[in-house]
C-alpha cells in the first residue's frame, strides 16, 4: 500500500504559476506509475498528467501541453507537476494518483488507479 499527500496548491493570477508535489509513503515507490487528475467545481475529474515508473516516459492531456511538465525523484518518494501559465480554467483540487499494473495508455484513466490522495487545492485568479 501507499500513502499520498499533496502539497503546493495556492491562489495565483491567471498566467503565473504552481508547483505541485506529492509525497508517498513506503518504500516501492518505483513500482508505481503516477497520475495527476484535477477536479473542477461542478465537473468531473479529469486527467492532466502521468510520469512512467522510471520517469522516462510522461503523458499530458492535450489542454495543458506545452505549460505542465510532470517529474518523479524515486529517492525521495516524490512526484512533481510544474504548472506555468496557468489558466483560469486550471483552477480545480489537484489530486496525485498511484497503480502498479497500469500497462499503455490506461494511465490517463482515473478507474485504473487505487491510491490517491487527499487533494490541493489550485486556483488562477482572472
């Protein structure tokens, strides 16, 4: 099992940015592929990013490409999503998500994921 705690969320201007990390519990923190998923006020949870268990492989959902980039250190049990140029549409709880047998493209879906956690809240200002 694994436990994750969000942290970096805030209130910024539309345009600035965030840094969002995620810190897991237990120590095979490797073995997990990571997603992060936003959920906006009145709507569904929706994928933004998703980092491979090395770190090599990263997968963004089409509206935040080129503005979010998602990182892992393994040694410190920690995932990261730089966010810049943030929209007001991006406002939302950010929450981070971990599997160990999410195989392909599955990692875009918030189903295939049984740890998640608690959330940060992140909102751009206009």
């Amino acid at each position: 099992q694994v436990q994750l705690v969000e942290s970096g969320g805030g209130l910024v201007q539309a345009g600035g940015s965030l840094r969002l990390s995620c810190a897991a519990s237990g120590r095979t923190f490797s073995s997990y592929r990571m997603g992060w998923f936003r959920q906006a006020p009145g709507k569904e949870r929706e994928f933004v990013a998703g980092i491979s268990r090395s770190g090599r492989a990263t997968y963004y959902a089409d509206s935040v490409k080129g503005r979010v980039n998602i990182s892992r250190d393994n040694a410190k049990n920690t995932v990261y999503l730089q966010m810049n140029s943030l929209k007001t549409e991006g406002t939302g709880i950010y929450y981070c998500a971990a599997d160990s047998s999410l195989t392909g493209d599955g990692i875009r879906r918030g189903s295939g994921y049984d740890y998640w956690g608690q959330g940060t809240q992140g909102t751009a200002s206009s």
